[in-house]
C-alpha cells in the first residue's frame, strides 16, 4: 500500500479505469463472438455492424490500439466476405 497522497489518489483512479475497461473489453469479446456465430446467417449484417461499432468504439476510448481495432474488424470482415462469396 502507498503511503504517499498523491499514489493513493492514483491508485484509486487506476481502479477505477481498470473496472470500465473491463466492461468494455468484455462488451467487445461478447460481440465479436456473436458476429463471428452469426456469420453464414440472415442476422450476420447486423451483427457484424454491431461487433465493428463496438470495436471503433473500445478504440476511440483508448482501451485497445487503433491499430489492434483495424487488425480485429480486417479479421472479422474477411470471414463475413469469405462466407458471403
């Protein structure tokens, strides 16, 4: 445990930004797997959009890399293109 004022404070955000970062990560994974389930389906459209707005929004919040999000919605899209062909 920190003694210092200012460490505390820190870790007490820390805590915090960890908890919201969870919820969104874990948003994230719930909707890529369901895109990824719904691909080959009439519901894939939706899906998908669901998954990639997701995905932009983890990225925007600073919770993935930029360059991590494009990577997941590439992946995720070539799947959807591949079962659509």
């Amino acid at each position: 445990m920190a003694n210092i004022k200012s460490q505390i404070k820190r870790n007490r955000q820390n805590d915090k930004a960890r908890e919201r970062n969870k919820a969104v990560r874990s948003e994230l994974r719930t909707r890529t797997k369901t895109a990824e389930a719904a691909i080959g389906t009439d519901d894939q459209d939706a899906a998908v959009k669901a998954a990639i707005t997701r995905i932009d929004t983890a990225a925007q919040k600073g919770v993935i890399h930029k360059n991590a999000a494009a990577r997941s919605k590439s992946r995720l899209m070539k799947k959807a293109n591949a079962a659509q062909a």
